[in-house]
C-alpha cells in the first residue's frame, strides 16, 4: 500500500478511471498516488478518444473494418479500466503497457 493512502483517497483515485472525473485526486489531495491514478485516468481517456476518432475516421470507408477495432479496444479499455481501479482500490499503483508511460499531468 502506498503510504499515507488512506480509504477516501483511495475510493477517489478510482474514480479517476471513470472518464471526466480524472482530475478529481488532484483537487482533494497532494502527493504521487493521486498524481498517478489521475495521470493513468486521464491517459485511459485520450485514449478512448483517439479510438472514437480513428474508428469513425475508419467507418467511413471500412464499417466492419471499425466495427472490429472498436471491439477490440473496447475490450483493452475494460481490462485497463479494471486493472486501475482495483490496484487504487488496493493503495497500489501499475503502470499500463504503453499508454501508462504517458506523463500527461506534471
């Protein structure tokens, strides 16, 4: 468990993970643990994002082509999104493969 993480904060580290509310850790506490959780909430989004544009971009010529990615980054967006909660839950932090190296809030 991280140190000094309480069970508030880390219930709102896990909202982090739920789309908008990613910025919520950084408004109710100070330190690296919500710092982390709110980085990983706010790369799970630009990355829900990117697969919107693409997968629309894409449909406009391919359909089953985008219907395919969609699903199968719907799935990765799942398992992430379960993964950040849980180790939040837990006072862990985990990096995600690829998009966790992102440092998107200094």
């Amino acid at each position: 468990m991280a140190k000094g993480t309480g069970l508030i904060e880390r219930i709102v580290c896990a909202l982090a993970y739920t789309g908008i509310l990613f910025f919520l850790p950084l408004l109710l506490f100070k330190g690296k643990f919500s710092k982390f959780h709110a980085n990983q909430g706010l790369a799970l989004l630009v990355f829900y994002v990117v697969l919107a544009v693409l997968c629309w971009v894409i449909g406009i010529l391919f359909t089953n082509l985008a219907a395919t990615l969609w699903w199968i980054g719907g799935i990765i967006m799942t398992v992430l999104f379960v993964l950040g909660v849980v180790t939040s839950l837990l006072g862990m932090t985990f990096k995600f493969p690829i998009i966790g190296g992102l440092e998107l809030i200094k």
